[in-house]
C-alpha cells in the first residue's frame, strides 16, 4: 500500500497502519485515511461534490484527495480506495455532533437524496417476508418476533404516505447518513463517504434507535431535542414515522441471516421492546398536544 500512495499520490510514508476497512498515516502535519469504498463507483462523483458542498458551508468533513489522474477512486488490487485528509479522528459522536449536518440546507445533487422512505421502507418489508418465507422453519426465534416488527414497519409507512402527500417538495432536505450509530466515532461522523441528503430528523433518528436498544437512557437528550429542534409539523411528525421504522430490528435480522450474529441479537431487542412502545407513546401524545396528528390507533390505547 505504501507504494501505491506514492505512485498515485506522490506522497512518501515510512510507517502505516491498517484497520479493516482502511490504512492510515501521518504526512506533513496531517492524518490521513485511505478507506475502501465498497460502493457503486458511479455515485463517487456525486459524493465528492456532495462533500465539497459541506466544506463550502463550513462543515469541515474529511477532505478528498483526488490522485495523480485527478480520479476520486483509486483501484488499488480489485479493490477501490478514496484518499482523505482527516479532520475529526477520535472519540464518539452525540446528539450535539449531529446538529450541523441537519443545519446545512441542500437544494441539488438529487441523485444523493433518500426521501424515498416509504418506498425503500416498502421493498425492504416485502423483500424480508419473501426471505422468511423461505427461512423461517430454520430461524425460529426470528419466525416468532417478525410478525410485530413488520406490524411497526406497516405502520411507519403508512404514517409516511399521509404525512408526505403532496408536500414533498416544501420539506427542507440537509446532509445526513447512510447510517449512524451513537457508539460510532467522529471519524464516520465526518467521512464523506457516508454522506446522504435527507429529511433532517434522519440521524436523530438513527442515533436515538441505537441508543436505546444499546441499553441506554435516552430521556433527557430526547426531550431537548423535542423541545428545542425546532421541527415543523411535517418534519415532527417524520421524525415520529422514523422512530417507528424498526431498522435495529431489521438490521440484527440480516446479521443473523448472514452468520454475523448469534439469534440472540433478537432476544435481546425484545426485551426492550415494551418499555420502547411507551416512549413511541410519549412522542406521539407530546405531538398530538401541539397539533393535529393521524390516529395510530394501538399507540391510543
């Protein structure tokens, strides 16, 4: 690899080191990473401007280093690599880390939106029941929870198509995640690659759902946030269909599908399944006492 960062990007290194998705070493005051991109290789353009929008709006992400050829990708093997000058390395992320991104307003590179939510939350539920449908004698444990989450997951998407019905096009969309995790650090906070443009109550999501099923106490950071985010009523009631999406179910179901995860996973997100309902209640009565709210009838009982 040392080789290869000097005929692509004429920097000399005597030392680097490897993790296992990326190498990284320290040039002329700097760190940088070379992470393997595992993506499609037509978005890296896309993803690059995307990136220069972020540094023009003063969120300063890792920089990307274009190669000798001026190409953002460098194969490297049959493998891909993107350059980058580090700029956040060490620690994790919280509540408070996610508010620029969800500051800066994006009105182009559509090709990088994912708003589509009821149509990816739709294929996604339909995909999961043909699979266990073919599965679900060998994964008993996922057989005997699938019926509730993909109730909720129903339920996100019909919420989604009466709050998105003709107002898609007034929603202001900000930089967000492909994915994001409390535990993750601010390298993946700030690396371009993981960047999206979305509705801007998608990370928070994302980091309120892995808090809690993570078993941690989630109440305070999630009242601010409720208090004083600022959502209009389209974006609140978004972020309620989003809190609703059980994507850590989902995504511990394809771990274990895929030998990544004992079944247990499952187990355990069940346990914390009841005390998740009643905070799913309080967001939706704490909305429902500020303005008008579709009916989700069993979170009314």
């Amino acid at each position: 690899m040392k080789n290869a960062i000097n005929y692509f990007y004429n920097i000399v290194i005597d030392d680097i080191h490897q993790t296992d998705k990326m190498f990284y070493f320290d040039y002329g005051g700097y760190r940088y990473a070379m992470v393997l991109y595992q993506g499609d290789a037509a978005m890296l353009k896309d993803i690059y401007n995307l990136h220069l929008v972020a540094l023009k709006n003063g969120l300063y992400v890792h920089q990307i280093i274009l190669n000798k050829d001026h190409q953002i990708g460098t194969i490297i093997g049959d493998k891909v690599y993107v350059l980058m000058r580090v700029i956040y390395n060490e620690g994790n992320i919280n509540l408070e880390s996610l508010w620029p991104f969800m500051s800066v307003v994006i009105t182009e590179n559509e090709s990088m939106v994912r708003a589509d939510w009821e149509t990816l939350w739709s294929n996604k539920i339909d995909y999961l029941e043909y699979e266990i449908g073919q599965l679900g004698e060998k994964y008993p444990e996922i057989r005997d929870t699938f019926s509730y989450f993909i109730g909720l997951g129903e339920t996100s998407i019909q919420l989604t198509n009466v709050i998105l019905n003709g107002k898609k096009q007034n929603i202001l969309k900000t930089l967000a995640h492909h994915r994001i995790n409390y535990k993750d650090e601010f390298f993946d906070l700030y690396n371009p690659l993981n960047l999206v443009i979305d509705y801007r109550v998608r990370d928070a999501a994302s980091y309120f759902k892995s808090k809690y099923f993570a078993g941690e106490n989630i109440d305070e950071e999630l009242r601010d946030f409720l208090k004083y985010a600022n959502l209009i009523e389209v974006e609140s009631l978004l972020f309620l269909a989003r809190m609703l999406y059980p994507s850590y179910y989902f995504d511990a179901y394809e771990a274990v599908i895929s030998g990544k995860e004992d079944a247990s996973v499952l187990k355990k997100i069940t346990t914390y399944i009841d005390g998740y309902q009643e905070l799913l209640k309080r967001i939706y009565f704490y909305y429902k006492d500020l303005f008008p709210i579709p009916q989700i009838e069993w979170l009314e009982r």
